[in-house]
C-alpha cells in the first residue's frame, strides 16, 4: 500500500511539473492550413513512450520506427537484454495500419552471451473515432497483435494474442494523456512459491493477463515534447512484466525525422531494475488522393 501511495505521489508531482512548464508549441486546431505530408509529427510516433496512440496514418503512408540502442537490466527472474527494437507502420486506409514490430538483434546477458534475432510480430490497428474534448471523451482506437516463432528459437515464445484499446486524451493544447489497456497471452514462470522465490529452474507455461500503459505528454516547443510514462505487465518490446515508471521526450528534426529517448525504472520484483533507448522515425509515402 505505501508502495502505491509512493508512486501516485510521483505521478501527482510529474504531472503539476509537466502543467507549470512554458509552452512556445502552437496546436493543430491554430493553423487553418490541412495536414501536408510528410509529417512525422501527426498521428505522431509510437515508439518512444510505452502507450500507443489512438491514431493511424493516412492511407498510402508508412513510418519507419527503429531504436538502434536499447537495453532492458535484469529482473529477480530474467538477465538484462540489449537489443535493437523496430515497429513498421504502413496505412491500408485512412483509419486501418497494419504494423509489423519486434525486439530485432537481441543479445541475452548469459554466461556465455546468447545472440539472434527475436521473432516478429503482426498487428493491426483500427482508429474507431475522434475525441470530444467538451464531452470529455477520448480518442479511441482497437489494436490486435500476435507474436510469431518467426526468430530464433531460444527466444520464441510461440504464437501469442494481444487484444487491446488505445486512448488518446487532449487535457490542453499543449497536454496530451495517452492509455493502452490490453488482454495478452504471455509465457509466465509457474513453479514460484511464496515470497517469489523460484522452486527449482525456471517452469514456463502460458499465462492470460491484463496489462497497461499511461503516458502524460506535454509540447514544450513545436519541436520537443517531453513525457512521463508508466506500465505494467508491458508489452513493449524488451520490456518485461511487473511495473515501471520513467521518462524522455522527442525532439523533431524536420517534418520527415524525428528522434527520441527514453529512461525508465523497475519499481517490482518482476520487472527489469531499468530499460534505456535511443531512436528515430522516419515518415514515408504520400496519401492517396495527393499523389
């Protein structure tokens, strides 16, 4: 229970920080000009922060996602990780993305080090509708993912479903809160006794659970947005199980590349005592209709 108190008191904190911060950002809604393309900032990337958006591209369009450094520290269960995530995004329509995602060269820190490359993973996100900000209601989209053995063996799980809902919530113009609350199949340790304490080696079994992921994100110029996020039982690539809280912001470069990074702590037994990255993404193609 102080535990909770603890991390409520955090977010409470961030939060009237993230408000009291000068913004110099000019919203969407202040320019009569429609979206051009390519734009690397609207819908916005999803990697980077743990949440994804409510949003999709517009039809025809991709964005290439990729973090080539990422590291993911040890846990009371699982060694650290380094690792070179990626997400592939493509618009079959305006309101349809069909992404393809995984950890990609991954390197387990075992005595001796294991490497390969981690298995794909198909998804599907569908954006069902807009937010109405004076009805206090938020954008909302349904992503459906599954998990392949399309990899290296030794880090396959087999094929995995992922069902989940994406909010997007325009607080201001400046402040933006972003939720993922999902249902996955994982491949959880069985053979834990009491006090979390292994009995024996490692026993994996498939496991059903909920997981989520917030993220407050706030402009603070029209080219750096910073963030602060949380999860638990992430799904994110490289990123295990138990509760995490962290930060980091995006910076623009120009409308086609955008960077970012991020720093986050393991607050349970279960997750990782930390995961760090460095990216970019990169906005390709051109709407249909504008070719």
């Amino acid at each position: 229970m102080d535990g909770l108190r603890r991390i409520c008191g955090l977010v409470l904190l961030v939060l009237a920080v993230l408000l009291a911060l000068p913004s110099h950002a000019k919203s969407q809604s202040d320019d009569d000009d429609p979206l051009k393309w390519p734009n690397i900032k609207e819908p916005g990337m999803d990697l980077g922060d743990f949440p994804n958006s409510a949003y999709t591209l517009p039809a025809g369009t991709s964005y290439l996602e990729f973090m080539p450094f990422a590291t993911q520290g040890a846990d009371d269960f699982e060694p650290a990780e380094f690792f070179s995530g990626y997400l592939l995004r493509y618009g079959l329509t305006d309101e349809v993305e069909f992404r393809v995602f995984g950890q990609g060269l991954t390197v387990v820190d075992t005595d001796p080090d294991q490497t390969g490359f981690s298995p794909i993973n198909l998804d599907m996100k569908v954006h069902l509708w807009e937010d109405r900000r004076e009805w206090c209601l938020p954008a909302v989209a349904l992503e459906v993912a599954l998990s392949t053995d399309w990899g290296s063996s030794f880090l396959s799980d087999g094929y995995l479903p992922t069902i989940q809902f994406n909010f997007d919530f325009p607080i201001m113009k400046a402040l933006n809160f972003e939720l993922t609350v999902g249902y996955q199949q994982v491949m959880g340790i069985q053979n834990i006794g009491p006090g979390q304490q292994l009995l024996g080696p490692p026993i994996y079994a498939r496991d059903n659970e909920v997981f989520f992921q917030w993220a407050f994100e706030r402009d603070i110029t029209e080219r750096i947005q910073l963030f602060f996020n949380g999860s638990t039982n992430s799904n994110v690539p490289g990123v295990g199980g138990g509760t995490l809280v962290g930060c980091g912001g995006f910076f623009q470069w120009s409308d086609r590349l955008m960077f970012f990074t991020a720093l986050n702590w393991g607050l349970t037994r279960e997750a990782p005592d930390f995961s760090s990255q460095v990216g970019f993404g990169i906005a390709l193609g051109q709407p249909r209709g504008q070719r």
